[in-house]
C-alpha cells in the first residue's frame, strides 16, 4: 500500500482549522473569560493533532484492509465507524480531563461535552472527504493504466502471434509449388529456389516490422509475381495502377503476398484464359486488390489463414475493417492504407 503523501496537507490543515474552529466557536466565550488567546490556540492546535492523527491512522487502517477500486464500500464504512468512534471517546475524554482540571478555570457543562465532541465531526468528515477522493483518483488512474497496459501487451501478443502464422505459411506454399516445379523443369527450379532465396529474405525482414510503406510492398509483389510466373508461365497476369501519392502510406507486411497467394490458389489459370490480378487506388486512401474469378474444380485444402490474418491485424490495429466483395466473376478485397501521422505507435 502507497504512503499518504500528505505531508503538505497537514502543515496546512492542523494550523488553518485549529485558528479557524478556536476563533468561530470558541473565541468569544473565552475573551468572556478573560482566557489567554494564546493559551486557547495552543491547546486548539494540539487537540487539532490528536483528532487529525487518529483519523489518519484509521484511514490507513481501512486501506490497509480494503485496498482495492471495488473495495470502496467497505474501506467507507470502516473508516466512518473509526471516525465516530475514535473522535466521539476522544473529545468526551479531553472535555472530561478539562472539567476535573478546572483547566479553563469553570466546570464543564453538558453543552460544553457535546459541542466539543460535535465540532470535531464537522471538519473530520470533509478532512476524510478530501483524503479519500485523493485515494480514489489515484487508484482508478491506476486501474486504468494497467488495463491499457494489459490491453497493449495483448494486442501486441495477438499481432506476433500473426505475424509467426506468415512465414511458415508462405514457406509452405513456395515449397509446394518448387516441389511441382521439380518434376516439370528441373532448371527453372534451381532458378526458382534463388528466387525464393531473395523472396524468403525480405519476408523474413519484413515480417519483423508492424507495418511497412505500399512502395515497399509493390516492390515485393513484383519478385514475388516473377515465382508465379516461373511456375505457370502466362497462365497468370499482373496489373498495377496506383496512385503515386499513395506510396508513402502504411500497410501490415506481405498483404499484397497474401491476396495474390489466395487468387492463385483459389481460382484456374490457363494460357488460354489467365488469371488477371489487379491491384489499384480507390477513393478514401483504400487499396483494392482483385482477381478473376474461376474456382477450381477440385476445392483447394485451406487452413484459411491469409485472408483471416489480413483482418485480423486491421482489427488489432484499430484501423478500417477489410471489405471483401465478389460477383459471379470476380472476387475484390479492400485494404485501407494507413497514413503514418494519423497512426499511434504508444503501444509498442
């Protein structure tokens, strides 16, 4: 459990409300009698430190037995119990000490046990109000810090967790298609296999980073197309049109490698008909990604991983969810691109 840290409120409080209750309540009966004002403030100000030091003990208490934001209640009520008690038993005890003493020099009458136990309660009480709106202010603040931590440690669990799904599933399409490519042109393999090399390098550095700018990916996309197009010659097509203020923006690596993998994989491509790609602009900064659209006769096993892994990371990200809409012949999937100064990088 933190400290207090009121050191400045006492300095303050004890002086300011043992002058502000002796001068209010007391003052004129005791110029009545001729009583030092001196005499009044000093035993004021130490009847001011025992009632504010045996408040702050029960404050501690209570928290120390009720720490937490949803202990509110009970730390409350703890601490009013302690404040009536401990002030009520106090206060008669010193009124009581007085009137034996004759220390004001007169008896004490019932008036004078009541008042003297009563005036305390009206400072103590918003005393307590101020020390425990204090405590609640900073343990909610502390609440939340917390949860927004978790939540960024989660987020960014989720984000790596993705992120380790790309490169075995890239690896395991490439090996796939160098293991067709194998019993057809064992040359064309070998240059395949260097491609996939410098392909897989970048793969490997990219994937590292949360995002990455369209330029570089365009560039990927190109290397990566000339595998494609290693294993099935012009039987798949690649068409790009994007704006060039575009390419300074933001997207999560090997999206582009992804949507291309799925068109390929998905759909027939055939010398006669090839299977166009496009990848272009659209309105509102969003990048458009589309393919013809032949399914396969005999369905593709798939595991589903790209095209869940590509909105999985804008949903993480906060960002625009990804629009996926297709006709009888054609499937389009809409990515939006991030601007790099509207994007929060606190997280990472």
């Amino acid at each position: 459990m933190d400290k207090l840290n009121d050191r400045w409120l006492r300095l303050v409080g004890v002086p300011l409300i043992s002058i502000v209750s002796n001068f209010i309540f007391f003052q004129p009966d005791n110029d009545a009698r001729h009583i030092s004002r001196w005499l009044a403030l000093g035993a004021s100000l130490v009847e001011c430190v025992l009632v504010w030091e045996v408040a702050r003990l029960g404050i501690l208490r209570a928290r120390r037995r009720f720490p937490r934001l949803n202990q509110t209640t009970p730390r409350i009520l703890l601490q009013v119990v302690w404040f009536i008690g401990t002030t009520v038993l106090q206060r008669i005890a010193i009124v009581y000490i007085y009137d034996v003493t004759q220390f004001w020099g007169y008896s004490m009458t019932e008036r004078a046990y009541w008042v003297n136990t009563l005036i305390p309660l009206l400072f103590v009480v918003p005393l307590a109000a101020i020390y425990e709106a204090r405590y609640l202010y900073r343990q909610w603040w502390t609440t939340y810090y917390e949860a927004e931590q978790l939540k960024k440690e989660a987020l960014q669990s989720q984000l790596d967790s993705l992120k380790a799904q790309i490169n075995p599933h890239f690896l395991f399409n490439s090996l796939s298609t160098l293991s067709s490519l194998v019993n057809e042109n064992p040359k064309q393999a070998e240059r395949f296999i260097e491609e996939l090399a410098s392909v897989y390098r970048y793969v490997l550095q990219t994937n590292e980073q949360l995002l990455t700018t369209l330029d570089s990916e365009l560039q990927f996309i190109q290397a990566y197309f000339h595998l494609l197009q290693m294993r099935f010659g012009r039987s798949v097509e690649l068409d790009v049109a994007v704006d060039e203020r575009c390419q300074t923006f933001l997207i999560p690596p090997l999206t582009l490698q992804l949507l291309v993998e799925n068109a390929v994989k998905h759909n027939t491509a055939l010398p006669t008909k090839p299977l166009l790609i496009r990848i272009y602009t659209g309105h509102d900064n969003a990048l458009i990604v589309s393919n013809t659209l032949r399914r396969k006769q005999n369905v593709v096993p798939s595991n589903r991983t790209g095209l869940t892994n590509i909105k999985a990371k804008y949903r993480l990200l906060g960002q625009p969810d990804v629009v996926v809409h297709h006709t009888d012949d054609s499937f389009q999937v809409t990515v939006p691109l991030i601007q790099e100064n509207r994007y929060d990088y606190s997280y990472h």
